[in-house]
C-alpha cells in the first residue's frame, strides 16, 4: 500500500516533540486526520501563532507576548534577588507558590560537554550586567540537581566569587511523604548537607 506523504509528514513532525515516540506520532496524526476542518485551521493557527507571537523577555528570559514580562515591570517585587533557572518552563513552578516575589534569569540551558552545549551558549553575560547594574543583593542558583546542572551553579558560583553578591543554592535531598530507604546515598548525602535547625 501507498504511503500518504502528508500523513507522514505529520507523523514525522509530531515524532520530533520530546518524549512522544513513533506510536503516539502515529495516533496524534490519526486523530488529527478525523477532526473537522475548522478545529484543524485553528490547531494550525495556534501553531503558527506561537512562534509569531511569543519571545523571550530581553531582561530575564522568560516567554512574554510584551516587550517585556509582567514580572520585570512589576516594581512591586523584590528586583534585588534573582534566581537563576535553566529554562522558562521552570519560573512558573516558582510563581505557582506564591512566596517567592523575586526576579528570575533564566540561562536556556545548562552546561552540557555531551549535548555540546558550552557557557557561550547560555544566558550568563546578560546574568553578569544585571548584577553589576541593578544592585543585585543575592543570586539563588536554581538549576537541577544534575551532572549538567551543578556544572552550571558551580561555573556561575566562580564566576561571582569577589563580587558583592550573596550566592546561595536551592537546597534539595529527601522529598516530602519519601522514605529514607528508597532514597539513594547521593540525595541522603545533600539532605544531610541542608539540614537545618529546628
């Protein structure tokens, strides 16, 4: 039987999303098949609308549809702490706590020699010129807990090191409703690091 070229298409391009593999690229282009016209166009709208319409904020990364981000114009938060996180998706876990009223970096990345992916790659110089210009009081390194992500802190840690600004790292170890015995010797380790008093 014939291929239907622009049925794999499709398939080939929702099989490049992260974790979607050829199966669910299959059933996703399938599904897409038997909607109607109009909820195409629309998918396809929002497709291209995204792209045209979303960038990053030019002060701190984030997505915004602004010139910049409502958190960057906001003079009601707290514009001398920063944390620095790998990348936008990662704010919104922050603001959907509702404590912290600080600003954000975001670095698009982290530090990765498998990935190829080198400190010229990310969001540090612009990191450097908000220290230095927007008297910066403490810079919370946010990246994960990771080979890549400590890589990332560790580098940025150095680099601010003589600088008047206080470096801190999220502390990270024992989930809450975990068990001690399920946890392995490095995250017992870091949760025996970050303890604190009671």
């Amino acid at each position: 039987m014939q291929d239907l070229k622009s049925l794999q298409r499709l398939i080939d391009a929702f099989a490049r999303l992260p974790s979607v593999g050829r199966k669910s690229a299959e059933r996703m282009a399938y599904a897409v098949l038997g909607m109607d016209i109009e909820v195409v166009d629309e998918f396809a709208a929002a497709l291209a609308d995204i792209k045209k319409k979303i960038h990053q904020c030019p002060v701190c990364g984030l997505y915004t549809e602004e010139d910049q981000c409502e958190i960057c114009k906001d003079n009601s938060r707290d514009h001398h702490t920063i944390i620095v996180l790998s990348f936008p998706k990662d704010v919104y876990h922050f603001e959907s706590l509702n404590t912290y009223k600080g600003m954000y970096h975001v670095l698009n990345g982290t530090i990765s020699a498998i990935k190829g992916k080198g400190v010229e790659d990310l969001n540090i110089a612009s990191l450097l010129k908000r220290i230095e210009q927007d008297d910066i009081h403490e810079v919370i390194l946010a990246t994960d807990p990771t080979v890549d992500g400590e890589t990332t802190a560790l580098y940025i840690a150095k680099l601010l090191e003589g600088r008047n600004v206080k470096v801190t790292r999220l502390a990270y170890g024992l989930p809450m409703g975990g068990h001690i015995d399920y946890a392995d010797s490095l995250t017992i380790a870091k949760a025996l690091e970050g303890r604190k008093k009671l």
